[in-house]
C-alpha cells in the first residue's frame, strides 16, 4: 500500500442543540481512486487521527448506528461529499462532522389466534418515486433494516433515514407440516405407540433365547480316559 506523511484529523459530534462527542463512531478515508484506503474510530472525546496518507483526493466518512452516515461535505445524508485534496506532509485538522440521530420504527406481529409471532422476518423498504413511479427501494443505512422477531412478537428497527416505508413480514417456515391434534387421536397414537414397544420388547425376548449358547461337553483328548473310565477303575 502507499504511504505517505499527510494527516486528516476532526472531531465528530452530535447533532443537537447541545453537540455531544460521538465515541467509537467508525471513520473512513477513501482515495477517489480507490487505490488508498484508512480507517480509525474516534475516542472519548469524538476525536480521531489518520495519518500515513500520500498526496492524493480523498473522501471523508463517519457512521456509527443508530446515527445516520455523514460524508464530509455533504449537505445531506444522502449526498455525496466533498474529496479533501492533499499534498504530502499536508495536514487538515480541523474538519468538524456532526452525525444526525436515525428514525426508529418497531412493533408486533401476531398470528390469527392473536399469539405473538416468533421468528417473523421483517423488512423495511423505503417509498421513493422513481421516472413517475413509487418504487420500494432497500434502505441504506449504518443501522438497521431488517429484523427477526422475539419471543413476544416484537420487533424494531433503527438508525433511519427520513421518509415514508413499508414494513414486510414473512412468517417462518417450518420444516414439516404441524398440525393440532383432536383430543381422540392423542390417546389412539399413545396406545400405537405402547403396542410399537411392546412388540419390540417381545421380539427381543424372542432373539435373545434364539441365540443363547447351549453347553457343550467336555471334549478329551486322544489317548485320555473319559470320566466314566475314571471312575470303574477307581
């Protein structure tokens, strides 16, 4: 990779009436060509350093969830930005981004019985009119949008830009069919099920006694006398 000596530093705040430091926001330096890529995180105080740059046109990024992700320059969110041109040993410390607040959209799912629908896939698509036409779009975004949801059927999602959305649910799959038992077929599969193990214990039983070794008599050798020859002449 090349390496230079020109450094990008700033500070990345809120914002908010009352800027507040963003820690640990995730910063990117890109080269227009693409040849020179850095990244960093900003400490306690929003800071952040990046050093080792050679003399080139670089794109400045900050995006931490749920905050909207910034380009240096842009007026919006969703705009491009403006490169940062740099020489080497040049230095721009004093680049200020502030990190707008995403949109939040939860709720729950239930089911025709009015139970919470677990592990619902949900999906959030942005409304954009495109050449005359509403289109749904994915979002793009450094939060999230898609989602599963919990145990009570809940789900949320967050880090959105502004705009109009439509939330997709699709329920789970499951691998076989389930369906609810009547109250007669439950004792009819128990009473199955008994007669399938009594009939295994039996056949069991039965291969046992098949293959039981008999004993076998005591075999002598040639020359030998047998027990019985023993005992006359004792």
């Amino acid at each position: 990779p090349r390496v230079g000596t020109a450094v990008i530093a700033g500070t990345v705040m809120t914002d908010e009436q009352t800027p507040q430091p963003v820690r640990r926001a995730a910063i990117s330096v890109v080269s227009t060509d693409g040849s020179v890529m850095r990244s960093t995180y900003t400490d306690d105080a929003g800071r952040f350093t990046v050093g080792t740059l050679p003399d080139g046109r670089y794109n400045l990024t900050a995006s931490k969830a749920p905050f909207l992700r910034t380009n240096y320059g842009a007026k919006r969110y969703d705009l491009p930005g403006t490169p940062i041109t740099l020489t080497n040993g040049g230095r721009m410390t004093d680049i200020a981004l502030r990190l707008q607040r995403g949109g939040v959209v939860s709720g729950r799912i239930t089911d025709e019985n009015g139970e919470p629908a677990f592990g619902v896939a949900i999906r959030l698509l942005q409304v954009r009119n495109q050449f005359g036409d509403r289109t749904f779009v994915p979002v793009s975004t450094s939060g999230s949008s898609t989602d599963m949801t919990d145990d009570r059927g809940v789900f949320r999602l967050f880090g959105l830009p502004p705009g109009e959305y439509v939330v997709s649910a699709s329920p789970r799959t499951p691998g076989g069919e389930i369906r609810a038992m009547t109250d007669q077929e439950i004792p009819d599969i128990m009473q199955a099920l008994q007669q399938h193990q009594q009939q295994a214990a039996t056949q069991g039983a039965q291969a046992t006694s098949t293959t039981a070794p008999r004993p076998t008599p005591n075999a002598t050798q040639p020359g030998q006398p047998s027990p019985s020859d023993i005992d006359k002449v004792t």
